[in-house]
C-alpha cells in the first residue's frame, strides 16, 4: 500500500484503535502512519490521532485513526473518541492472557458506543514474543468469529501484517460506504474530492464475516 499525497483522497474514515494499556496500540499506529517504531514508548494519555492515505480499489482512502490509552481512569472520554468511528482495531498483547480476556469488554464497550455498522479487527499484536505466548491463534480466531470481526495478529516491531491489519479494517469500512452510497443513488465515481459517508446512518448492515486469517509470524 503506497503512501499519498495527504490531501488527496477521495474517502475520508476514522478508526479507533482500543485495548488495554501496553499492548501497542501507539506502537501499530506509529508503524502504521509514519513506519516508526519506539521501544520507549510511554502510554497515551487522552488522546492522539495520526493520518494516512492508501489505495482500496481504485479510491484513495485516508485513515483518521485515533489512539487512547487502556487504562481505566480514562473511559470518561470514550463518547467522543467512538464518535464517527467507521472502524475498530481492538488490540490485545498475545504474550499477556489477561488482555486477551478483557477483550469481550472492550468489544462490549465499542458496540455501546458506535453504530452496528462498525467493523471490527481483533489484533494479537507483539507476536514477535514466540517464546512467550500466552494465547493461541485458534483461540483468538474463535473469539473474533463469535464476535463477528476479522482476526489477524501483528508484531509492531518487526512490522508483520500491521498494514495488513489496517487494511482489513479500510477495505471493508469502504465496502459499507460503497453500498451506502449506492443506496442512496449517488454515483461513487463521481464523488467530490475528500467526500465523507456517515456510515452510522446506513439502513443496511454488513454482511456477517468471518475471520479474514490467522496472520502469526
């Protein structure tokens, strides 16, 4: 996926990315946007967003992806960070089963706060800590079909399927948009520069998925 111009681009969508603290969020967001990675990394207090413009189909998509931090003390903001999401990175860390089980409430907590239309990647990052595993890709594949999202994991660090992930979560969102606009009897190749969908007004719902793949380094 090439980098673009950041302002070109013909679908304009948020993505937030949410999970306990320590799992990497800020980490897959910096390789994601600027392909940086930093072992220093210090946790996200409020709120932080990055852009970047990629090709899906023969649009130029740019991603508005915002990153909060996992702790607790900072749910209080959640009503604005979900609004408008078109899609959800939902991170946990493989080596940490803990972040693993608190998945299903971050998941309950996004379906609380966005509209049904949302779509929904379930991310085991650090996968690079083979030696630490601590939760299975079966396991985390089974948990994403129950919860009708796609499933990949990623390693910041080493930059495995991070692009790959947030691709999955782009393709699909402009799938939606596409069907929305066609819904509403716009032509989508004649769409303005920069046009942005409210997917969250969309009568029609996303087909049910199942997992896109089981990506371990």
């Amino acid at each position: 996926m090439a980098y673009r111009s950041d302002d070109e681009y013909d679908y304009l969508f948020k993505v937030v990315l949410i999970g306990d603290s320590g799992v990497g969020k800020t980490n897959l967001l910096s390789r994601f946007a600027r392909n940086e990675f930093s072992l220093e990394s210090k946790s996200t207090v409020g709120v932080e967003f990055a852009t970047r413009t990629v090709h899906v189909d023969d649009k130029l998509v740019k991603a508005q992806i915002w990153d909060t931090a996992g702790q607790e003390r900072y749910r209080a903001i959640t009503s604005a960070y979900y609004r408008g999401s078109a899609g959800a990175l939902v991170v946990y860390d493989v080596s940490r089963r803990d972040t693993f089980e608190n998945v299903e409430k971050w998941m309950q907590e996004l379906r609380n706060h966005t509209d049904s239309n949302i779509i929904v990647v379930l991310v085991g990052n650090k996968a690079d800590l083979r030696h630490i595993r601590a939760v299975s890709v079966e396991e985390a594949a089974a948990l994403a079909k129950r919860q009708n999202a796609f499933f990949v994991e990623t390693s910041a660090l080493e930059s495995t399927n991070v692009d790959a992930a947030f691709a999955e979560v782009l393709t699909q969102v402009y799938r939606v948009a596409s069907r929305k606009v066609l819904d509403v009897g716009e032509n989508p190749a004649t769409l303005s520069k920069g046009h942005t969908i409210d997917l969250n007004s969309a009568e029609e719902k996303p087909p049910s998925v199942e997992k896109s793949g089981c990506c371990s380094s």
